[in-house]
C-alpha cells in the first residue's frame, strides 16, 4: 500500500472508533460558513487536531472540527474549517480531508467559500452556484507519483462540478426566493487579496469570482470521483471594484447571509 494508502487506513479506523459510519456527502465549510455543522443531527465532533494525519488550521473564524452526523436524511461529514495553501500546509495536506470523504464511502462533496466578486453584476451577498474554476494558485495537489489505487494520472476536469447538481440547486433557490448567481471561481493561492490590476485579468481570463480555496480540494474531488456541488458567498466586490478590502467585510458579509446559506444547502441536500 502507498504512503496515502496507509495514512487514510489510520485515519478511517480511528473515525471508525469514534462512531462515524456510513458517509453519503463531505462537507466543507468555509468562512463564516461553518455554523452548518451546528445543525447536525446526532453529532459526532471531533476537533482537527486529534485527526490523525490532519494539518492544524490557523485562521480565525475557522473552527476547526470535523462533525459527522444527519443533515436532511443524508450522512455527511463536514469540515467545520479548513486548511489553506497559504497557511503553509502543503497542497496535499489541504486536500487530505478530501480524500478521508472519499475513504469513507462518500459519492459527492459539498464545498463552500467566501469569495470576492468579478463579475460586475454581482452584490456583496449573493450566492453563486460554481459552475467551474481556474486553477491560478500556481500547484496542483496531484503533483508527485500518482497513487492509481486513487484515481487516474490525468483526470478529466471537465464536469468536475456535477451538472446535475447545478439543477438540483437553481430549483430550490428559486422555491426559497434567494438570488444564486452562477459562474467561474478563480483560485489564487492568497493571503493577499488580489490587486485591482490582478482583478481586471481575471475578468478577461473569465472569472466571475476569486478566493483562496476550493480549487485544489475540487481537483482531488474529481479525481477521486466525487460528484461536487460548489457554492460560494460572495462577501465583497473584488479589489479595484470598491474602495479597499478587509476580512472584518467578509465575515460581516457571511453573518448577513448564513441562514440563506444553510437554508439553500440543506433543501438541495435533502433533495
Ligand atoms: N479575494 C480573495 N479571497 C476572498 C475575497 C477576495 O476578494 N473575499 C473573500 N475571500
């Protein structure tokens, strides 16, 4: 067995003593995000830093729990945080609870962000539905020999956010009456925000909207064949777009708009 292998053996038998069974979807929970996980339902918590394997997370605002229960009828896991590129983790280590979800048995994978706003049409506020994304963070997590057991050398990114899901979303936005904006999601390697002139690239290379996530948890999600269903809040307009940028925004930001956020993600789960 591979490195990886072995790793994932110890980090399920050890979720596995804690009572986590069967998983129907991963979970993971951005900033400001994270409240989601509040709501499962016969819950097991268990803190990152007792997760075998697992790097430890620094940002704040990020809990950092791993919470396995129900949430509307379904299994999930969700990472009440997350870990970041430029926190200094290696793309492997941000993208390990990844592959945990795809240990565990999970079929798809639920991923969420705060992200700046590209497109100009878009409102500090709204929901997006990630219908793709540009990896621009400069590393790919399947760098290194590829551990076929995993999944191919050179997978197919090409529906690497589940169309079906796309429906399944835009249906209960619209039944719940909350504006989802859909679109592209730049991945930067942060912690800088972006520069305006860096903001007017990405617009001309076909950004809707930037953060500094998500992109490399997706690429070891396709890779590991798990559906994903990818919803970013857009917690400001990007650099250049409005004045200056500060992170108590983006928080602020998630505060307005979680409840419509858990609303949206459960009812799409439970469908
Ligand atoms: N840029 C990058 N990441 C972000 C932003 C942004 O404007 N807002 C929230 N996360």
């Amino acid at each position: 067995m591979t490195k990886l292998g072995e790793m994932l053996k110890e980090t399920t038998a050890f979720l596995k003593e804690k009572g986590v069974g069967e998983v129907d979807f991963g979970l993971i929970l951005g900033s400001g995000l994270g409240e989601l996980a509040d709501e499962v339902e016969d819950a097991i918590a268990i803190p990152f830093s007792e997760v075998p394997h697992f790097a430890v997370s620094t940002v704040v605002g990020h809990a950092g729990k791993l919470v396995y229960g129900t949430l509307s009828g379904k299994k999930v896991l969700a990472m009440q945080g997350r870990f970041h590129y430029y926190e200094g983790h290696s793309m492997q280590k941000v993208t390990y609870p990844v592959r945990l979800m795809a240990a565990m048995g999970a079929h798809s994978m639920v991923v969420t962000n705060a992200a700046g706003g590209v497109n100009e049409t878009f409102t500090p506020g709204n929901l997006m539905l990630i219908t793709d994304h540009i990896n621009f963070t400069g590393d790919n997590p399947l760098i290194g020999e590829n551990d076929e057991a995993m999944g191919p050398r050179f997978p197919d990114m090409s529906h690497a956010y589940t169309p079906a899901y796309f429906e399944i979303a835009k249906k209960v936005a619209k039944e719940q009456n909350v504006p989802l904006q859909e679109g592209v999601y730049m991945g930067y390697s942060g912690p800088t925000y972006e520069t305006p002139a860096e903001i007017r690239m990405s617009r001309v290379m076909g950004a809707d909207a930037v953060g500094m996530s998500t992109v490399s948890e997706v690429i070891v999600a396709a890779h590991s064949g798990l559906k994903v269903l990818g919803i970013s809040c857009i917690t400001n307009l990007a650099a250049g777009m409005q004045s200056s940028l500060n992170h108590a925004e983006v928080v602020e930001t998630t505060e307005r708009v979680k409840a419509q956020f858990k609303e949206l993600i459960k009812a799409t789960l439970a469908e």
